[in-house]
C-alpha cells in the first residue's frame, strides 16, 4: 500500500517535473522573442495565449488522444498510455499559462532593466541575458505556477495515461479511481497529500529563488 | 557630440516628437519642459536607445540605426543615458558599478580598479558590498552616476538627476559636471532644478508642442 503510494507521488512528481521542463524550455524562449521584438502580433499572440489558460484540460487530453491513437497521425510513436505523453500533454497545458505570466514579467524588466543595459553599452544579447537573469526569481514563480498546474490536472492524465497501475497511475487519477470506488477516506488522504506535495515543493522553490 | 535631424517618434500612433533638430554638443545643455512634454524620449532617442519614426540621430558623426548591430554597439557606447528612477541590478553596489566594464570585457583588475576609483569619486566607497536594491534613492542616484562614469562615456545623458539628492549631493554632482565638461565630455541634463540649469549649462532647449526650441547662451538669460 504505502510502496504503491510513494511509486504514484514519485511518478506524479516526475511527470509534472518533465512536463514543466519541457514548457519552459519553448515557453519562455517565445516569451522572450515577443517582449524583444516589437512585433504587432505580439498583443494577438499574448491575448490567445491568455484564453488558452482556461482550456479544459479534457479537450487538450482529447485532441492529443486523437493524435496519438494508433490510428492518428501521430499514432506510429507509439506512445499513448505511457508516461511520455502525459508529461507531453501536461507541457502544451501549461504552456500558455507559462507564457502568459512571464510575458509580464519580462515586459516589466524590458522598460527598465533592458534600456539601462543599452544606455550602459550592452550588446543586445548581453541585455537579453541580463533581463532575463534579473527576472529570474519571478520567472521562477511563473513557472512553478505551471508545475502546480500540472500536477493537479486530471483530464489529461486520464485521456493520455489511462491510469495504469504501476506505469501511468498519478495522484490525479488515483483519486479520481478511488473516488468512483466510493473509497472517499482514501481519495481525501490522497488529496491530502497532492496538497502536501506541491506545499513543499512550492516552499523549496521560493527559497531557492531568493537566493538566486 | 549628438545631433539630431528631422526627427519624430511615436510610441504608438501619434507623434511625442516631432521634426526635432538639436545639437548636444560640447559644455552642458539643459532641456527643459513642463511633465510629458517629451524630456525623456528626446534623451533616450539620442542616447540611441529608441529609434526614430523619422529622421536620424547622428553619435559623433554615425547613424546607429543604419550599420550593423556590432558596430551599432560601439557607437552606442560613447553615449550613457541615467534614468531618472535609477535601476539597480540584483548584486552589490560594486557590481552594479562595474557591469558596463564587465560588459565590455575590460581586464578584471582594471575592472576592479576603476569601480574604486568612481566610487570614491562620488563618496559611496563604503557602500561597495551593499545589496544596491536595498539603497536609499539617494544612495542609487549615485550609484547610476558612478555605472556611467565608470565607463568613462564621451556623451552624458542625465535624466533629473538631482530628483533624489540632497543638497551635498547636488554639490558633488554640479562638480562632477564641471569636471567633466573640462575633460571634454558633452552633457544633457533634463531637468525641472532651474538651478542647476542656471548654474551649470551653457545652452538651452525647451520641448513643448513635440518639439524643441534651441537657445545658445549662457548666464541663464533664458531662465528670467
């Protein structure tokens, strides 16, 4: 019981982790690209990426379903109902959360920290990267913002997971199984610790960004 | 020396400048103008951090909009702008001092020496190892001044740069001003201190209306 307990907070934890990853590594290069060059797409794209938020997370669970079923366009990967694609789907979730939250954060770094770097002499790389650096702390909110976010989603754990027992079961859909089962005082201990889990990891992440 | 040419720009649609002609050169010259007249865009359009809709900027002689980005760099280098709310970077006094030095990949003692040498200068040598986030803004206005003079610019921005200093730091300022004028360093201060401007500038200019009145002369005839 408890083994199979710590497997799915592991498993959880790792999903959501690599989900996360994979959503900043394109997430906040986007981000960047917009909030440097003045494009006038950029309100266009900031204002989809704004209503993407509020996708449910069953639709994107779907679509990706489709893609990847073995009759999909994307079904010769072969990896539906595997880890991989929940962490996938759980990425593009909080994709547009990612980038909706340090779009403004770096919008606010560009009008001051940017231009010091220029007047100062800075190649506009170096005042990337300084922009960046300095906004880290709160880059490191947003994305934390989007691990909770992903952790705590169910729709496409259950689409693209299948809630395996031992491969592709996370805290989401364990709950959501032990629920059905009408095993409330279990689901609520699960939900507990979900709770817990991403407490903790929200407190190490504020501590490391203070240091940063 | 900065000229500019028929220059506009706007930040959306409608002009905040428009077909301003104006030559920092030599010695100080002061802008004047009421709140949003367009005081800070005319620096930031001359230090070549905004590009004109319009016209052209000239830094000692070159247009940094019309060559390639690394000669763009160098040309933008003979120019430091100081922001009126001055931005400090995460890190030490020192470091912010020295980031333009670090950034232009001076040898590290060299670095070191003339962070030193700047915050001497301007008194804050005891404030080296403290967090510059955490600094009055006073203490930062300082702190901008010593970045820029660090680098040892040919052209001086200053955006109200006496808004956050006390009386001994506005001394200390108009000195350094002084000093720099004599070793040849062109200067445009915004600002609101006609005082200062009286004091220290041998030229003015007004913005109001998007556009700049230029008026040469100095004894602040223009201030009575």
């Amino acid at each position: 019981m408890w083994q199979e307990l710590t497997d799915i907070v592991v498993r959880s934890l790792l999903i959501s982790g690599m989900a996360t990853v994979l959503a900043t590594s394109w997430g906040i290069p986007i981000t960047m690209i917009l909030t440097v060059k003045e494009s006038k797409f950029r309100r266009a794209l900031l204002d989809v990426a704004n209503t993407l938020v509020a996708i449910p997370t069953v639709l994107i669970g779907l679509l990706l379903y489709l893609l990847f079923s073995r009759s999909g366009p994307l079904g010769f990967f072969g990896i539906l109902y595997t880890p991989t694609s929940i962490a996938l789907g759980e990425a593009i979730l909080i994709t547009p959360l990612i980038i909706s939250l340090s779009a403004s954060v770096l919008r606010e770094t560009k009008t001051d920290i940017w231009e010091m770097a220029i007047s100062i002499g800075a190649t506009e790389r170096q005042a990337l990267v300084v922009m960046v650096t300095e906004s880290l702390p709160k880059l490191l909110t947003a994305v934390l913002l989007g691990f909770n976010r992903a952790i705590g989603e169910l729709g496409v754990a259950l689409i693209l997971g299948g809630n395996i027992k031992g491969l592709t079961r996370v805290m989401t859909t364990a709950i959501a199984l032990e629920v059905s089962k009408g095993e409330f005082e279990l689901a609520l201990t699960l939900g507990g610790i979900l709770l817990f889990v991403t407490f903790l990891v929200t407190v190490i992440v504020r501590k490391v960004g203070r240091d940063l | 020396m900065i000229e500019l040419k028929g220059v506009s720009f706007a930040y959306v649609k409608e002009d905040v400048i428009k077909d301003v002609n104006l030559l920092l050169g030599p010695g100080v010259t002061a802008i004047i103008g009421p709140n949003g007249s367009g005081k800070t865009t005319l620096l930031k359009l001359a230090a070549g951090i905004y590009r004109p809709r319009v016209g052209e900027v000239l830094i000692d002689g070159i247009n940094p909009w019309s060559v390639p980005e690394t000669v763009k760099t160098s040309i933008r280098r003979n120019v430091v702008y100081i922001h009126e709310e001055p931005i400090m970077l995460r890190g030490s006094v020192a470091d912010n001092v020295a980031y333009g030095l670090r950034i232009r990949k001076l040898p590290a003692d060299e670095v070191v020496i003339r962070t030193e040498e700047v915050l001497e200068v301007l008194g804050i040598k005891h404030l080296a190892h403290e967090k510059a986030q955490t600094l009055s803004a006073g203490q930062k206005q300082r702190v901008a001044l010593a970045r820029a003079l660090a680098v040892r610019p040919k052209n001086l921005l200053l955006d109200e740069p006496t808004a956050n200093l006390d009386r001994c730091g506005r001394e200390t300022l108009m000195e350094l001003v002084k000093d720099l004028v004599r070793k040849g360093v062109c200067i445009a201060i915004a600002t609101h201190d006609r005082l200062l401007a009286f004091k220290l500038t041998d030229r003015v200019v007004f913005v109001e209306n998007k556009t700049a009145i230029f008026v040469e002369g100095s004894g602040g005839r223009w201030l009575i």
